[in-house]
C-alpha cells in the first residue's frame, strides 16, 4: 500500500474511533457532566451521605462498586427513605442518568434500592423506589415536599424482579422539567417501567440508596446541558 494511503486511511480510522466514542458519551443536546465506576479509592469522597458509616467501597469480580451494606444511623423528618449518598458536585435541572445496581438483601415485597433526584433538602425531593411488589408505597416514583412521601407515577408495573442476591441490572431516569416528564428504565432501556408528571422541583442532586435494604452501585453516567450552581451540604 502506498504510504501516502496508508496514513490517509489510519487517520480516518482513529477520526472514526473517535467519533463512536463520543456517540458514546454523549447525547444530543446534553452532555457527559459525571461519570464513576469506583475504581479510584476515593470516588466515596464524591458522595454525602445520610451515614457515610453504613456505606463502603467494596470489590467484586468486575471491580470496585458503592456499597450500602448498613442501616445508616439517621432519621427523617417525614416519612422517607434514610439510607441516601448524595452526589456533592452534581445539580442539574434537566438530566438523564444510567447506573449499575445490585440488590443484596432478603426476598420480600418491598425488597428495594432508591434512586434520588431534584433533592433540595431533607423534606423536598423527588425518588425512585424499585421494589418486588407495588403498591402505594412501593415500586413508584415519590415526592417528598414537607411532609410523608406521596405516589406520584401515572404509569408503573406490579413489581420488579431482583433476580438472586447481587444480580446485577441497569436502571435509567430521563427527566425533562419543563414539561414536567419523568421516566423511569429497568433493563429494557426501550420501555420504561415507570412514568410521572411533576414540576414541583426544577433542579436539585442526584442520588443513590434504599429505604430500609442493601445494594451495590456502579458504572454511574449522568448527562445534562449544564451543571447548575454548588448548593451547601444536605444533612449538616
């Protein structure tokens, strides 16, 4: 091959690389704004939690992930879910989040992990309960706004299934404030599992936990069109 073709074509091999790359990371009109699969030792340091003693970075097969492995040492004001790392640096508006989750505890109805978002404070936010069994309390997209956390989902399924003690699955949360839209994915990322109308909070972090179980977190993408302003801490 002529030498000349042949660094021709390796560039557009590596442009084309790239390219995917970012098809990747990127979706149109957002951008890649955080990014953690736990391998850096103190990814933890990333997080804010309720009780940062009930949660470790712990290894398995694939890596290091988040793990909740405790029942944390907190209480909130209105009925809630009180095992909660929060994201420090992340606040956003509009957003889409993937993340790995693991569930580690006991079979039952209300077997769950949470997923947190548009949290302003300990009484005003929006979350995610994923759970065996629905029913008013469980497996539904929830607010929490001064007072006991209140269903909120238009659309969601009779239960979801965890599978054994630490199967790993994909969740999905595609949020869009304006026309107030929440949608909620579980493996099958081409039909979501839960969705709401909302427009109580506009902005607010992202987070991870359960109400009252244990679970690994990993491999979390978050994209957004922008960042929004650094707030103080949550819980202090």
């Amino acid at each position: 091959m002529d030498k000349k073709i042949y660094i021709v074509t390796l560039f557009l091999i590596i442009i084309n690389s790239l390219v995917c790359i970012s098809q990747q990371n990127d979706i149109s009109g957002y951008k890649l704004v955080y990014s953690q699969d736990f391998e850096n030792v103190k990814a933890q340091d990333d997080f804010e939690m309720t009780d940062a003693k009930a949660w470790r970075i712990t290894k398995g097969k694939s890596g290091h992930t988040l793990e909740l492995f405790g029942e944390s040492d907190y209480r909130a004001r209105v009925r809630s879910p009180f095992n909660i790392a929060l994201l420090k640096e992340v606040i956003v508006g509009d957003f889409i989040m993937e993340v790995d989750l693991a569930q580690s505890g006991r079979e039952y109805g209300h077997r769950d992990l949470c997923l947190f978002f548009g949290f302003n404070d300990p009484t005003n936010f929006y979350y995610v309960h994923i759970a065996s069994q629905a029913d008013n309390n469980a497996n539904n997209i929830f607010i929490v706004n001064d007072e006991p956390r209140t269903n909120i989902a238009d659309k969601t399924t009779n239960g979801t299934n965890w599978g054994k003690t630490n199967s790993w699955h994909k969740a999905r949360i595609e949020r869009n404030v304006e026309e107030g839209s929440i949608k909620v994915y579980f493996d099958d990322m081409n039909k979501p599992i839960m969705e709401a109308s909302d427009k109580h909070f506009a902005e607010g972090r992202i987070g991870f936990g359960s109400f009252d179980d244990t679970g690994r977190f990993d491999n979390i993408k978050i994209w957004a069109p922008k960042l929004l302003e650094k707030k103080k801490g949550i819980f202090r």
